[in-house]
C-alpha cells in the first residue's frame, strides 16, 4: 500500500489544537485529586512502588511479599518511572491525562485514516475528548487509558505499515508489535487488538506479516506465563472460571453457566454498556431487566455503529477485529462484573464507527447539503449530551470522601500512629488501608464464619477492620465476628457510621 498526500494537511494543525483546548478545559473541569475507591488503583500505586524501590514486581502490602499474577505489570512500570522523579498521587494522575490526550490526538489521525474525512475525525475527537467515563478515568490511577492509548497507537502504526513488502525492513511494523505488546502487558483484552490485525491481514493474504505478528507476540508474553504458571496461575483466569468470584462457595462455571453468561452479558451490553459507552447521559439501572425502550435504542445504536463499520473507506477488518474480539471476550466475563469499564479503552472506536454510521446517514438523505454543516451540527447536537454528564463528574470530583470511607481511612491512620509497621490487618480493600495506614493488608476470604477464622489465624493476622464502606465486610467477615465474640477485642471506635478496628486473640 502506497502513501498518498493528504490534502488537508494545513487544517490537521488547528483540529489538533481545537481538541487539545477542549480537552484540557474539560479535564481541569472534572479533575479528581481523591483517590477512587475501587481499590485496584490503590494496588497499582503500591505495586509500582515496589518495582521503584527495588523490590520487584510483589505484592508490597502483604507480609509475605508474594510475587504478583494478578494484574499484568505493564502500568506498574509506567508508575514507577514516575515515581523516580515524585510519588505525588496528583502527579500520577496528570501523567494518566497527559497518556489520554496523546491517545485523543491518535485517534484523530486514525479517523481521518479510516474515514478520509478531517471533519469526521474532528467530530469523533472532540465527542471523545468530551466522554465522560473518558475523562473520569483519566484522572484515576487505573491501566484503561494507557491501556486505550497503546490500542489506538497500534491501530495508526498498523494503517501507515506497508504489507506489500517485507515487514521485517518496516518501523511502522514493529513499532505496531511492541505497541499490542504493550497494551497486552497493561490490560490481557490487548489479545483483542492483536486479532483485529491478524484479521484485516487475512482479507488480504499478508500470510508472512501473520506470521510475525504472532511469533513476535509469543516470544514477548511467554516470560509473563510462565511466571504466572511458577506463582500459581493467572487471578483473571480463576476468576474467570467461578460462577460469582465474590462468593466462591457458589463453585465452579459449568458449560451451562457459560452459555447463560455469554446470554446475559450481550443483551446486558446491547441494552445498556454500549449506549452509555456513547451516551453517558442516564446511569443504567441494573437492578431491574431491560426494557423494551432500551432494546430499541441499543439495537439502533448497534446498527448505526454496523453501517458506520461498513461505511469506513479503510481498514474496515482491522477496527471490526479489534471490536469483536473485545466483545466477545467480555461475552465470557463472570457477569457480576458490570458497567461500562471493561469497554471503556475501546470507546473512541465505539464513538468512531457510531459516528460514521450516524453522519453516513444523514448524506443518504441529505445529498445536497453541505457537508460541513451536516459534520458541526452533527458534532454539536451529540455534544448537548455530554454537558450534563461532564458536569456530574465536576460535582463528584469535589465531593469529599463518603462518612463511611472517612471512618475507614481514620481507622489507618489511627493505626499508623499507634502500632508497628510489621502488624497485619485484614479489611475489605487491603490496598486503599495500606496507603493510609503502611502496615501489612489482607482481604478476608469470602468463607463461612469457622472457615475465615481458620484463615485469619494461617495469615497471622492482628486486626480486623468492620466498616460500612466495603459491602462484603458486613456478608463476611462481621457474621465471624459475631460467632466468635471472644476472639476480637475492640481497639478503636468510630460513630456515624460505625466502624471497628478490633485485635484479633490468636
């Protein structure tokens, strides 16, 4: 495939700078200084401190120190490069806006690549650059948008390859291998992006150029199994295989169960991720089965983001590979693992190939109108849609932390301040109480009372925290507490709500 000149070069420069401005304002609007309380971001922190200061890739909380397989290292690593410089959190956090906004700038090249159209990539940057689970997590300490930009990364290097010669003698080949490398070391859905390739090349018979991309991919992730394989396997991969990972007792997933998952998981996708992917305007209820109303508009959503597929003038198997292969691993994905974050480093694609349905559309009945103000009104009327839900992060952003999350952080630092480091506390989010507290963390397992008890004596543990910030405390570890009054003895006490650090009798 040749290189052509782009006609609208002179107008790339001021597009970029139009989504940079929009973006920047945006981002400083719904900027988050707190951290999230999802834990997992706590767990990256710790984890890229531990490679900073040399003690590797470990589980820094845990007294043991065990070896980490549960989340892929790559993030960490970015972390830790940070972190020779500072260990500020508001410091992590601009470097993930700054990872988002190079991220943005790529997907503007890809849709003008893919759409031969500067205007439509103009109007999917700035739809993107104004998503608002976009934009909450970029000013989180969490692997989506490195994850997002190594994915649109590969994307742009894949379409400026040239396939009709040996790959081998090409940069923009490899530096699209190390860029699927590097988003399968952050996220393991980076296999998504790696099918997406291997698909566009099959349409084409680039039988050599599938071959590296495979035997590239292979030599670089066999290190990460077999570590996983010397450490005890893959987390995701036992997880994977649970009916409900929040309640083991409930087993192992069946043939039967996996049928049912991949059942819920789609018409749960249709009906509610995908259109608040693009329209996060209406948080989805989940607690009550989909309407009829929210078939409607997500299977017309999903028609719309077919026909914006069909309607790319390139590469329409490399974005449709890409795209499926997400899909239908999250298809597999224990079902309690809800919402829009499992597809949100996809969602400028999803944004994308909506966008160009929608616009592709309009010209089909609109022939004659110009196509500038069919793409600015367009652009415009999807952007009404986003005011409300940006503004909504504005609000959360500077909303303190829950009275219950309050109590629970207090509960570190009261510990930090009256015992030694060495001591080991079993809570809820062991990663969130390790950074306020520095001493050894663990979870209580998910086990009936005489089973967690038995547990918290193999993990030598001194203390447990019941809070009201954690759901599963009160499903777990506080039906142990109460049938075995005399092996906790209360420490520490905070009211509205309540919340115990209580001394576990070995």
């Amino acid at each position: 495939m040749t290189e052509t000149k782009d006609p609208n070069q002179g107008s790339h420069l001021f597009n970029i700078g139009i989504i940079a401005f929009v973006f920047i304002v945006a981002y400083s609007y719904t900027f988050d200084s707190k951290l999230a309380m999802l834990g997992d971001n706590a767990s990256y922190f710790a984890l890229g401190k531990a490679m900073a200061t040399g003690e590797g890739y470990v589980n820094v909380a845990s007294v043991s120190k065990s070896p980490h397989n549960h989340y892929p290292p790559g993030y960490p690593v970015i972390i830790s490069t940070v972190m020779i410089f500072t260990e500020n959190i508001t410091v992590i956090k601009l470097v993930n806006g700054a990872i988002s906004l190079a991220g943005l700038l790529l997907i503007y090249f890809v849709t003008q690549r893919v759409t031969l159209n500067h205007l439509v990539a103009l109007g999917v940057t700035l739809l993107a650059a104004l998503n608002s689970h976009l934009l909450w997590y970029s000013s989180l300490i969490m692997s989506e948008i490195p994850f997002m930009f190594f994915s649109v990364l590969g994307v742009y290097l894949f379409t400026k390859t040239d396939f009709e010669s040996l790959p081998l003698k090409n940069k923009y080949f490899w530096g699209s291998l190390l860029a699927v490398i590097a988003a399968y070391y952050i996220r393991s859905l980076g296999v998504a992006l790696l099918g997406g390739f291997i698909l566009a090349l099959l349409f084409n018979k680039r039988w050599k150029a599938i071959a590296l991309y495979i035997a590239g991919f292979a030599v670089a992730v066999i290190p990460w199994f077999i570590r996983g394989s010397r450490t005890g396997g893959s987390s995701y991969i036992k997880q994977l295989k649970m009916i409900n990972p929040y309640q083991p007792a409930l087993g192992q997933a069946d043939f039967g169960d996996f049928v049912d998952r991949f059942f819920t998981n789609f018409q749960r996708y249709i009906t509610r991720e995908l259109p608040d992917a693009v329209f996060p305007v209406v948080e989805p209820n989940y607690g009550q089965p989909a309407t009829s109303g929210q078939w409607l508009i997500g299977l017309i959503i999903l028609g719309l983001m077919v026909y914006g597929i069909i309607r790319l003038s390139k590469y329409k198997w490399l974005i449709t590979g890409y795209l499926l292969g997400t899909l239908a691993i999250l298809m597999l994905w224990p079902d309690v693992w809800i919402g829009v974050r499992f597809i949100v480093p996809a969602i400028p694609f999803f944004v994308l190939i909506f966008f160009n349905g929608l616009y592709s559309v309009l010209r089909l009945f609109l022939k004659s109108a110009n196509e500038k103000i069919i793409v600015y009104s367009l652009t415009v009327l999807l952007l009404l849609f986003h005011f409300s839900p940006v503004s909504d992060i504005h609000t959360e952003a500077k909303r303190p932390y829950s009275p219950a999350w309050q109590n629970y952080f207090a509960a570190a630092e009261w510990l930090k301040k009256n015992e030694q480091k060495d001591v080991v506390v079993s809570c809820g989010k062991p990663a969130l109480f390790y950074l306020h507290s520095g001493v050894f963390t663990t979870r209580y397992k998910f086990l009936p009372p005489e089973e967690l008890i038995a547990n918290l004596e193999k993990s030598k543990v001194d203390y447990v925290v019941i809070d009201q910030a954690y759901g599963n405390t009160l499903r777990y570890l506080l039906p142990a507490v109460r049938q075995y009054p005399d092996r906790f003895q209360q420490v520490y006490h905070l009211s509205n709500p309540d919340t115990y650090l209580l001394k576990f009798r070995r």
